[in-house]
C-alpha cells in the first residue's frame, strides 16, 4: 500500500500554516514546511533573511528536503493520509518566481511523484510579514498564480479551497479527500 500525500498550498498570506497545524491537531501525520525547516536548520541559510542567501541554493536544499520526505513517506507500508505544507510544485514555481531555471532533473523528478490531491487556499483577508514572507498584494497573486500553473502542468486539478475559519477550511478539505478516496 502507497501512502497518501495531499498538498496544501497557496501563495503567501493563505493560512497554510494554520490548516496544517489544525490538520495535526486532528490527528494526521503532517510535513512542514520545507523553506521553514530549511531556514532554520542549514547553517548556510540560519539568521538570514531572504534578501540575504543564495537563492539558488536555497531551492535546491528545499527540493531536496522534500524529495527525502517524500521517499521516506513511500517506503511506509501503511494506508495513511498525510498532508505536506507545500509541494514539489511549489518549489518549481519558486524557481520561476526567482528568476532560475528550472533544472531538469528536478522537473522530471516532480512529474514522477504522484500526490493524491492538491489544495490551493484562497486568500485571508489579512496578512503578517516576517523574515521569509516579504512580498507585496501584487506579488501575493503573482506567487499564487504560478503555483497554481505549475501544478496544473505536473497534471493536476488543484482544488480551490475558499477562505474560511481554519475549522471550515479543514472540513472542506476532509470532505474533498472523501470523495478521492471514493
């Protein structure tokens, strides 16, 4: 039996962070957020803040975190539902939204992993700033958009969850992988 990842996602300012950590709350296995976990465990990227580090590397050390996630994910042999903070797409559409090509290897890894579904958030109608998160309403739908095109391309119907409280969101997105599942 093959795990079961669903993505959620969105551009900045979407409450993914907070529909994660109320997916856990209700008992599912969760993966962070790779850029989070990556800024603030390799030495290279630790204390800086995103004007600050080598772009290029950076994507490359969150692709690869997620990459090792994912592998350790397929080799459990339980049926398990379990939601990723993010994507491979994500991390795809970063390299755009930076300006970097995408490296092909990484374009054909991401084409081969199959997530069981993706969820796209819509916008909260507030937005908190921190070291990572920086970009302006314009550059919110920018990043929202592109993640959006990236996965369609990887071949995926991304489903659009609306804004909501955090209960409702995880509500809908339960009922939504009910009906994957069916």
């Amino acid at each position: 039996m093959v795990n079961q990842i669903f993505v959620i996602t969105g551009g900045p300012g979407t409450g993914k962070t907070a529909t994660i950590a109320e997916m856990k709350k209700r008992g599912y296995k969760v993966l962070p957020e790779a850029a989070r976990k990556i800024a603030t465990t390799d030495k290279r990227f630790l204390g800086k803040s995103i004007k600050e580090i080598n772009v290029k590397q950076f994507q490359k050390a969150i692709f690869d975190f997620q990459k090792k996630k994912i592998k350790e994910i397929f080799k459990l042999k339980v049926k398990k539902t379990i939601f990723s903070d993010r994507g491979l797409g994500d991390t795809l559409a970063y390299y755009i939204i930076n300006n970097l090509r995408i490296p092909k290897n990484k374009l054909e890894y991401a084409k081969k992993i199959k997530y069981a579904g993706v969820f796209i958030l819509d916008f909260l109608d507030f937005y908190e700033t921190d070291e990572l998160r920086t970009e302006s309403k314009p550059e919110q739908e920018r990043i929202q958009k592109e993640i959006t095109r990236l996965y369609k391309t990887l071949g995926y119907s991304p489903i659009r969850v609306p804004f909501d409280s955090v209960k409702k969101r995880a509500n809908f997105i339960l009922k939504e992988v009910e009906k994957i599942y069916q």
